[in-house]
C-alpha cells in the first residue's frame, strides 16, 4: 500500500475510534446520572461474585441459531453459579432480535430465561441491551415480552458504573456496556444492518447452517 494511503487509512482508524469513544463516554455520562434514579451498583471484593455473559444470540432453534449448540453447556452454567453465589450480569445481545421475533425466541428459549429469573428473583441479576436485542432499550417491550418470565420492574440498562469497594474503601468502577455505542454497523446504521441480517444472512444459514 503507497504510504499516502497507509496515512490516509490511519486518519480513518483514528476518527472511527474518535467516534467510538465520544459515544462510549456519553452511554457513560448517562449512566452515572441515571444513578439518580436507579441508585448505585458497587460490588465487594470480599463478599461478591459476579460472572458476565454476553452474546448468547438466543434464536428460534432452527439453523440460523447459534445458541443452540451452547444450550446445555449455558443452562447448567447457570444452575452452577446460581448454587455459588453470583449474580449474573448478561451485558447485552442476549437475544438475537435482528433475525427474530421477540415471542419466537421467548417461547423456544423459556426454560434458559427461567434459571435467569431465579438469580433476579434473588436480587443477584442485572441485564443489559446490545445491539442485536435493543428492542430492551424500550419499558414496553421490556415488560410485555420479558416481563412475562421475570416481571414487570424488571430494568434492562443501556450501561452502568459498578464501584469497587473492599469494605468501606472504593478502589475504583467498572463501566459496564455492550459497546456497540459509535459504531458504524450497528449503531448508526443499525436499521440498514437489521434488514441484511433479517432478510439476506438468515435465510443463507437456514439453508447453508453457516454459523
């Protein structure tokens, strides 16, 4: 590549990464000030546990569904961590809801929402939305669909600032997001992303079973 080009390239990197980073610092200003409403989340480093999955893609059980092949590998991670202590911290495209509808994945996936219900039940969950489950950015569809298995408080976070504490002492925050905020394809034109994923990708892994 002429060295123009390689300098030309940078300059893009550099500005995409620009953007990234302005849209992750303002998905953080508004955490910290939805603490206001939601209070504060701090975690303990000598009492709590706390286990993170993302990226579960929960789909209809057909072939465009990547967590199918995860199921039973998930579902006994959960009774796992539950009996342990944790809470579950699900940050975001727990739910393939570009490929699929809401109530489709719901029903083909009840029993995995469940053993989630019960670490939310015990005051041990915290649930976010991604990009390819921001239908959860929205209380309505948080409650008409999700509240069915948990229940209708439940609150599904863009992002939060989880404090660490070793007892009374705070040793600093995690920033908790999906991290898609500023990007190209699946956050400035994620409508655009939508309808390829929907109408071109999926139909091409129902028949090819490409994962």
């Amino acid at each position: 590549m002429p060295q123009n080009e390689q300098v030309s390239q940078i300059r893009q990197d550099d500005r995409y990464k620009q953007q990234i980073g302005e849209a992750l610092d303002k998905a953080y200003e508004r955490a910290v000030n939805n603490e206001a409403k939601t209070g504060t989340f701090s975690i303990d480093i000598n009492t709590d546990r706390y286990i993170i999955f993302s990226d579960q893609h929960r789909g209809a059980r057909n072939r465009a569904d990547d967590f199918r092949h995860a199921e039973r590998a998930y579902n006994a991670a959960m009774a796992y961590y539950y009996y342990r202590g944790h809470t579950l911290v699900v940050l975001g495209d727990a739910e393939e809801l570009w490929e699929e509808r809401a109530p489709t994945v719901i029903e083909n996936y009840q029993h995995s929402l469940e053993l989630e219900a019960k670490f939310y039940t015990a005051g041990r969950y915290l649930r976010f939305w991604g990009n390819h489950d921001d239908n959860w950015q929205y209380d309505g569809q948080v409650r008409k669909f999700l509240g069915k298995i948990f229940d209708k408080d439940l609150k599904v976070h863009e992002a939060i600032r989880l404090l660490v504490m070793d007892g009374e002492d705070e040793l600093g925050a995690f920033f908790l997001a999906h991290g898609h905020q500023g990007t190209t394809e699946s956050d400035k034109f994620a409508w655009f992303s939508k309808f390829i994923v929907r109408y071109l990708w999926r139909p091409f892994q129902r028949i090819t079973g490409v994962s």
